[in-house]
C-alpha cells in the first residue's frame, strides 16, 4: 500500500490555508501508528486524547480567521527524556519509572506548542541516552522502518524511526556524542544536532552536562528550519544555554551555496568509514559540486583524541551521575550499559580533567579550521544499519565493537559544539538502507548547514525514502 | 595498568565511592576501563601546557548588592 511521508512544511502550509483540517492530519497520523508500530516499537507512550483537543483548537481558530502559529497542526513526538507533563520522564530507564510525573513540558517542547504543533506522544531511546542502536531492553528495540531486522540507531532512535516511518513529520531527540545523526543516517531522515548551547535543555533528562545538545529529526530540510527556528531563544534558566539572541534560518535556505567554501574531510573521516558511508560523501559533493567547487581531502585536527575525549568526559560525567542509584540498584539498569556507566563513575580524574583540559585546545583548533571553510562534508557513520544483536562490525578491514562505534565519526565534531546538517543519503550495494552525512559548519552557522542541506534536497540527492510497511 | 592491575584498581575504586561490586560484575566493568585507558594514554601523548586550561569554567553568579 503507497503512504506518502507527511513532509513539516507541506502540512503547516496546507493547514494554514485551509486546504486540510489539523483534524483530519492528526487521524491519518494516528492511523499509521495503529498500523506500524507494533512492528517499528518507536512509541513507549501516546497521548491522542490531548493531540485530537490541540488540533480542534487549531481548526476552530482558523474558521474563526484567527492567526496559527507557523507549525499549527504538525504532528510531533519527542525522545523519552523530554518532560511531558503528567508523566514520568523515563529517559529509556526502568529506574525512572518510579519518579514523579513531570509538572510542566520540557521548554522545547512547550516551544513547538506555541508554534501550534501537536504533541502525539513519547519515543523510545537508549537507556540514559547511552549507547548509538535503541536496542533497549527495557522496552524492546526500535526497528529500522526500512529493515525490520535492522537497529535504527540511538539513542534517539524512536525519534529517527518514527519520521521514517511516515508515523509523524516532526520529532526532537537529544545528541551527546551522536544520537541524532546516528539514527539519522540509519533510519535515511533530516536531523539537525545544533551548535552547543544554542537550544535549551531546561526540563530534559541528562546524560553529559558538558557535551548534551537537543535538536530535531524532520521529514523535509525546510520543515527541519522551520522547527529549528521556533526552538530557538535565551533561556537564562539553563546554565547550558548561551544563545543570546533568535537567529532565523528559514529565510536564509534559499541562497543556496553560491560563494561558500566547501570541503570534504579525509583522514580519519575516510579511514573509518565503509564504502557505502564513502559512497553517501561522494554524491553529496558531486552534488554540490554542480554549484561550487569542493575540494576533498580537508584535515580535521586530531580526531582520534577529540574522539578519547569525548569518550571519558561521556563516562566520567554520566557515570558520576547515576553512582547514587547505582549504589542501590544496579541490577535495574541496562544490561548493554551499566558496565560502562560504571567504570566511568570510577575513572581517575586526571583521565576527565586532561579531555576537559585538551578540549579548550581543541575548540581553538577547529574554529581556525573554519576560517577557510563554510561547510565540511563527512559521514554520519560508518556502516549502513546493521542486524539488531550485531556485536562487531568491519571497518576497511579493521574489526570494531558495533554498539560504541557507531559514534565514531560523530564524536568528534560535536566534542567540537559544531552544528551538524544529517543528510539522508542512498549509496547503491546497501540493501535499500540510507547513509547519512555530515553537512558540519563553524559554531553558531546553522544556516550555512542548513543551506547545504537545502540545496542537496533540491538536486535529489538528498531525500526521505517511503518504506513497506 | 595491565588488566590485573586494572581489575585490582576497580575493586579499589569501587570501594572507595562506597559501591559494592560482585566478582563477575567486577571483571566487566574492568574490561571497560581498560579499553578507556587506551583512549587516556592517547591524550597523555597529546602536549599540553601549564596555562591550557579546561574548557568549562566556573563562573561566580552576578551578585548584586549596593557598594
């Protein structure tokens, strides 16, 4: 049967001109998750009930001429450790569902309200966003919605598999290290991981105080902007957020890539990447290449340790986090990570101050890396999605542990606080899975990622891909 | 640290933050810290100097009072 994926800014539009009623949006919605997710396992909650008053608000209003907010009627559905009121923010955990229920939405979430989207339900994530592949054992993994055997990648994998799936056109998740560009590229969906501190965190579960960024996964690059635009904004509130100011995206997108200086990272970034992630670089810079010149082959300064880095201070923070509960209840934690979290809680601190101490040297780095480029092309990861209980995966010869390495490529640039464009890609030889790529620009330029992105949509190259279910 | 040390190491930690852990649990947790430890010998390579300071800062809140 044919299910057209909703995109953010067809919906919003056709809603804002009365061609379609936010009613009927959210019954088509609810209907392809009747029908899918029992498969895709991307909702640990629903709350249709509120959805269906939002949207007939939004319809009354607009009978009544009033003016909508530029998402009315879009549906949404946000990671597990976003706050939704009334409901206890599990974060992917078993632990967590002994706390309070949330008092108010996550100020995010609140945001996207405001701007009149429809708030469907809560996704399915690593536990405590730990690990790339959603396979949780708590509330069972998220399949991929173009491999049902396939992870769909983490830690925001709901997030990732229910845009993929055509359930909802719009979804937030979270990215330490990687979890939105991982599920990303593995499930073949628009993300955005934005620059650290851009959005604010203020009523989400944490993982990693230091290195935590929110952002959205969307269906089409213009919608993606348009959620992104309305994230946006100070939040005194969140010793996290340093944005001071709204910087709109949406009305930049259409200058294209004309004058920006281009590149593709090699070394590291090629070294560990398969040749289908290599295949995905390839014709998204012959793609652009077709506007400006890209020159290949740009060195990213020193990855491998960035990588350590993020690594440890990863451990460290989060370890250090959960040691109290650790203490008590260890044997309710997720199996695949409660090891980890552990030897983090007992790393020496010279291991996290030397990574805290390298990245100040780092961050200086990579800024100087952006005076002479605008956009830099990667891979999101290394491999297309792999089986659900994959344990090592090959990398140009090299045998790595699946579940972490899945970050290799990602970890890097957001040790960086870059912002991060993930760009659906379909390589051939991938059994109809995506890879995605990195489209990553100097801190506080989400525009000019998003502008690379926009214009890798509009040559072809770049787009969702309808699944069978 | 070999991977002796590093379980010898865990146990001790372990203790010292007051978390008590099972033998087998133990040996997992120090198969992790080892593969770390690779990664912090990578940074021990990496030349920093006495004034690189690290990234996060504390930063006294504005206290306003009259002067």
């Amino acid at each position: 049967m044919h299910h057209p994926i909703p995109s953010i800014s067809a919906t919003a539009q056709a809603i804002a001109c009365g061609e379609r009623r936010a009613a009927d949006v959210l019954e088509i919605c609810i209907a392809r998750i009747a029908a899918t997710d029992a498969r895709v396992n991307a909702f640990t909650s629903t709350c249709f009930e509120a959805a269906r008053e939002q949207a007939q608000q939004i319809d009354a209003k607009r009978a009544r001429n009033e003016p909508l907010g530029p998402l009315a009627g879009v549906p949404f559905a946000v990671k597990n450790l976003f706050d939704v009121a009334g409901e206890p923010t599990l974060a992917g955990s078993k632990v967590n569902q002994s706390h309070a229920p949330a008092v108010a939405d996550a100020v995010l979430v609140q945001r996207l309200k405001a701007a009149g989207a429809v708030l469907v339900g809560s996704l399915n994530m690593d536990e405590y966003a730990y690990g790339f592949t959603t396979e949780n054992t708590h509330y069972g993994p998220t399949r991929n919605p173009h491999r049902l055997d396939c992870v769909a990648g983490g830690s925001s994998g709901g997030s990732g598999a229910a845009v993929a799936a055509g359930q909802v056109p719009l979804t937030l998740g979270s990215d330490t290290n990687g979890s939105i560009r991982v599920p990303s590229s593995l499930c073949g969906v628009w993300g955005l991981k934005p620059t650290f501190g851009r959005l604010t965190r203020r009523g989400s579960f944490p993982f990693v105080h230091s290195i935590d960024h929110l952002g959205p996964f969307g269906s089409d690059l213009p919608g993606l902007a348009l959620a992104y635009d309305v994230l946006q904004g100070p939040d005194p509130l969140d010793p996290g957020c340093h944005a001071t100011r709204v910087e709109p995206t949406t009305p930049v997108l259409d200058l294209g890539v004309q004058g920006l200086r281009i590149g593709v990272l090699g070394g590291y970034f090629v070294d560990h990447a398969t040749p289908a992630a290599r295949q995905a670089v390839t014709m998204a810079a012959d793609a652009l290449r077709a506007h400006v010149p890209v020159q290949t082959d740009v060195a990213w300064p020193d990855p491998a340790q960035a990588r350590a880095a993020a690594f440890i201070v990863t451990a460290s923070e989060g370890g250090s986090l959960h040691l109290p509960a650790l203490r008590s209840q260890a044997a309710d934690y997720e199996p695949l990570s409660v090891d980890r979290l552990i030897s983090g809680a007992l790393q020496p601190a010279t291991w996290y101050t030397r990574a805290q101490r390298f990245r100040r040297v780092y961050r200086d780095k990579v800024n100087a890396l952006f005076r002479d480029w605008d956009v830099l092309i990667a891979p999101a990861t290394p491999v297309p999605a792999t089986a659900i209980g994959t344990e090592w995966i090959d990398i140009n010869g090299t045998r790595f542990p699946c579940r972490p390495s899945m970050g290799l490529l990602t970890q890097p640039i957001s040790f960086a606080g870059c912002p991060v464009v993930a760009a659906p890609l379909w390589p051939t030889g991938t059994d109809g899975l995506p890879v995605g790529v990195q489209l990553i620009a100097a801190p506080w330029r989400e525009d000019l990622a998003l502008r690379a992105g926009q214009a890798l949509a509009l040559s072809g190259v770049a787009h969702l891909k309808e699944t069978t279910l | 640290m070999n991977e002796a040390q590093t379980l010898d190491y865990v146990k001790a930690a372990a203790a010292a933050v007051n978390l008590r852990l099972d033998e087998a649990r133990a040996a997992r947790v120090a198969v992790h810290l080892h593969r770390t430890a690779a990664m912090a010998a990578l940074l021990d390579d990496f030349p920093l100097a006495v004034h690189d300071e690290p990234a996060e800062l504390y930063r006294p809140a504005p206290f306003d009072t009259p002067r």
